[in-house]
C-alpha cells in the first residue's frame, strides 16, 4: 500500500513580510484618510491655513495658536491638492507613511517587534490617522536615527532635524535637546568622532553653518512660542510631591498607554513604582552605547521639567513623546552596536526568563500599543471621530448652507465650518468667524439665557435676517430640545429643533441643529 507525499506549505520569507507589512500599513491609512471624520484640532490646522491668502497671513493666524508655525506651513502648501480638507489629509499620510517606510529600511529591530510597532497606537492610530503636527517630530526623529553615522562627516542634517523639530511643536523641544546634547557630548568625550570628522578638510565651514542653521531655527521656533507666552502658567510651588507624581504617571503613559488616576495616591505611587522598574531596566540595556544614554537622559529630563513646570500634558498625543525617545532610545543602541533585537534566549514575552528583562518588558508594552492602536483604526471606520461632518453633509444636502448661521462653541462648530467651507457668526469673536482665534476670544457664559442673550443680540445687529440657523455643540448650553418639538418662544424670536447629530467617538463634537425665526409684529 502507497503512501502519496503530502507537501508542507511553504509559508512566505521574512523578506515578504518586510514589504507586505508596510504597504498593508500604508493601504490601510489611505482608506483612513477619506474615511475619517476630522474633530476640532485637526479642522483649527487647517481652517488656519486655508484661510491665508500668503504666508503673512498665515503667521498672523498661527500665531495665537500656540504653536510654531511648520505645520501651518505644510497645510498651506498643499492646501491646493483637493482645496478641501482631504488635502492635509494626504500630506498627513504621506508623511506618517515616509516615516513608518523609513522604520523598516533602517531600525535594527525583528520582524515581530518592527510588526507590533507600526500597528501600535501611535504610528498606526495618534501619528497617522489622526491629523496633527506630532507626525512631522515621528518623521524627524527616525530620519535622525537612520542617519546617525553621518555625524563622522556632517552636521548639516542634524542642525536641520533640530531646528525643524523646534518649528514642530512646544513638547519637540525635548527632541531637539536630546540630539543637541548627544552630538555635543559625543563631541567632547568620543575623541575618534573630532578625528574622524576633522579629516574633512572643510570641517571648520561644515560645522559652523550647522550651528548657524540650528541656531536660526531654534530662535524663529522659540519666537513662535513667545507670542502666547502669556497663556503657560508657571507652577505656583517649587516642590508638590502630587504634581510629580503625576508628571512620573506620563512617563508610564508612555511605556504602558495608560495614565493613574490623580486623586487616588495609591494608583500614583504604585504607577511611579513601575515606571522605575521600567526606566532602570531601559537604562540597563541602552547603557553600553554611550550616545543611546546620553539621548535618553536629556530627553526624558527635558520633557519631564516641561511637564513638572510649563504644562503637564492634555491625552496621549502628549505622553507619546516619552514613547518615542524610548523606542529611539533602543534603535540608537542596537544600530551602533550591530546587534538585532531578537527575541530569543529567554527574551520573548511568551517564553520562560525574567520578567524584568528589557526585551520582554518592551514586547508587553508593544503588544498593549499594538491591540489599542488596531482597536481605535477599526473603531474609527465604525464611529467617526466627530458628527461635524456629518452635521455639515446633512446642511449641504437640504441646501441650507447660504443660511445665516449662529454656531457656538467656536471651539467645536469649526469642524462644521470646515466641511461647509464658510463662516459662522460666533458669539465668542463677536462676529463672523470659522475657527477659534484664542488672541481674541470671549469666554462665554454656557447658561441658556446666556445663549438666548447673544441670539438676540444677534437679530439686533442685522435687522434684515428673520430666519437662521442654530448649531450647537454638545459643550453649548441648549441640548434638551428634541427634533419635531413645540417651539420654544421668546419676546423677540422663536426656536425649534431641527435635527441632532450625536453619532461621534468624541462626546464634545456632537451637534444640535434649530431654527431661529424672528417674530414679526
């Protein structure tokens, strides 16, 4: 009796993942891209550039946003590809998908944590898919490790990574320091590196245009941040033992994606607790490339002086930043040592070792990133982000968008003017607006009177509108009217509800429509 061969499949090489991986992780965000709703900030970026007709503009209206002015400046250049929001969608795409490319080609990680890394929360979720600055400090901060051994011949590069990671945000600082403080300690205490670099026979003119061009950028950013110097609130004391904690609790909302609960010291402390056991077990395998310490120590220190005494962080888009000077961290160490960052030997998650070692230690935080970051791009193609686009298609589809609107919060009704491409009259601005303008806002009273009052003020300044539209968001005063309602009836006007607009991830980006109608004597 014959037995026929069953053949093994063969199962695709590493090669294949290392393309197929990437290019599914870029697919997919391009999908995201059309797919998702813009909420508030993403739209304030660029209503801000949308709104300029040249860069003299746009200083003006970045200005008091409190953030330097490069991604404005991204914005307005391609602003033009669609002139509709889709575009910085793109951009944004482009360069979350460059960097995540970049990874790949150059980081000395395994396919396993290379994989786990790109589809964790924030290079799949908070740096790619949702709109915002914090993709251009992933961008340059990778370029500045896969080009690391290019400090032997230039600067130039690094004055560039530093000073564009100055013009990026307020928490990229911590970035620019770390490299900063790393090239100028390798410098000093690496006498190869003076050697190898002064065998450039234009050394001398190589390192002076770099201090001069990471100078001059590290001023205009610190310029930039200077025009809401007004709006940063100092730490009252010196030393409060819970403000450190709580500052410690980033710093484990960086490894752990999770943030202790302020008011209960117990979760504080024990968050603290292993956040040291974290940092030391980092610390312990970064140490023995000198440069991977020095980088880790001033970031960390940077940004957790800035958290302890300029601003303490408002979600994860800030916390990330611990995220990526950890991963960098670790890239900088094993790319200078020629090593790969394999899990073997009693280093995976899932076999028998230390629980302390780093490897393992770093697959547990990799895989909580990795299962948040797939849930929260999954659940953005189920829930959108904001009902804002939706409130706006539903305006455009009954061809109300020429209506006189009244909207309120400005904060949040922006994303609405973006999608409708027009202003409203915001009751903060005193007048006609599309997004928040902080310099000049008024701080309104959220009481229904309140909202009526500005209504009416409103129908006093132009006596010729009897009819307009009422949008509202969830963080406005009047949410109680249910659509089809007996109308609500004031001296001077009328008010009924239209439609609600509730479907929205975020509970703040939810909108009420009503109708105003004027009381004719």
């Amino acid at each position: 009796m014959e037995f026929k061969r069953i053949n093994k499949i063969k199962l695709p090489d590493q090669h294949f993942y290392e393309i197929f991986l990437p290019v599914l992780f870029i697919i997919i965000g391009l999908f995201g891209a059309f797919n998702h709703a813009l909420w508030r900030d993403e739209m304030q970026g660029w209503l801000v550039a949308w709104q300029s007709d040249n860069l003299i503009d746009l200083w003006k209206n970045n200005a008091p946003s409190g953030h330097p002015i490069l991604w404005s400046l991204l914005i307005y250049f391609s602003k033009n590809i669609t002139s509709t929001p889709i575009s910085m969608q793109l951009m944004h795409w482009f360069l979350g998908s460059l960097a995540i490319i970049i990874f790949w080609r150059f980081s000395p990680f395994d396919l396993t944590t290379k994989a786990i890394f790109t589809f964790g929360y924030f290079p799949f979720w908070e740096y790619f898919i949702v709109c915002r600055h914090y993709v251009i400090a992933e961008l340059i901060i990778f370029i500045f490790c896969s080009i690391y051994h290019l400090k032997e011949k230039t600067y130039i590069p690094f004055s560039l990574c530093i000073g564009l990671l100055a013009n990026t945000q307020a928490l990229s600082w911590s970035l620019a320091f770390a490299i900063g403080m790393t090239l100028v300690l390798d410098w000093f205490l690496n006498p190869n590196q003076r050697k190898n670099y002064k065998s450039n026979k234009n050394w001398i003119i190589d390192l002076t245009s770099s201090i001069t061009i990471s100078s001059a950028l590290l001023c205009f950013g610190a310029f930039s941040l200077l025009q809401v110097r007004d709006s940063v609130k100092l730490l009252s004391s010196f030393i409060d033992l819970r403000h450190f904690l709580r500052v410690i609790g980033q710093v484990f909302g960086g490894y752990m994606l999770i943030i202790p609960n302020s008011s209960r010291s117990f979760d504080l402390v024990l968050c603290a607790l292993i956040t040291l056991i974290l940092l030391i077990s980092t610390v312990t395998f970064i140490k023995s490339y000198r440069p991977a310490l020095i980088y880790f120590f001033s970031g960390i220190i940077f940004l957790f002086l800035f958290n302890y005494f300029l601003f303490l962080g408002d979600g994860s888009r800030h916390y990330g930043y611990y995220f990526l000077l950890i991963i960098t961290s670790v890239w900088l160490a094993l790319a200078n040592q020629d090593q790969q960052f394999i899990f073997s030997n009693h280093q995976n998650l899932f076999t028998k070792g230390n629980l302390f070692h780093f490897p393992r230690l770093l697959t547990i935080c990799l895989t909580i990133h990795f299962v948040v970051g797939i849930h929260m791009v999954i659940n953005d193609f189920r829930v959108p982000y904001s009902s804002g686009k939706e409130t706006a298609q539903y305006i455009q589809n009954k061809g109300w968008e020429d209506f006189p609107i009244f909207a309120t919060r400005d904060v949040e009704v922006a994303t609405v003017s973006g999608y409708l491409d027009r202003e409203f009259y915001l009751p903060e601005l005193n007048g006609y607006g599309s997004y928040a303008q902080w310099a000049n806002r008024l701080i309104l009273d959220r009481s229904n009177t309140k909202t009526f009052d500005e209504v009416q003020l409103y129908l006093d300044k132009f006596p010729n509108v009897n009819k307009l539209l009422l949008l509202l968001s969830n963080r406005s005063s009047i949410k109680n009217l249910e659509p089809g309602d007996v109308p609500l009836y004031f001296e001077k006007f009328s008010v009924i509800a239209d439609s609600k607009f509730e479907n929205s991830f975020h509970d703040s980006e939810m909108f009420y429509l009503y109708w105003v109608e004027r009381i004719v004597d």
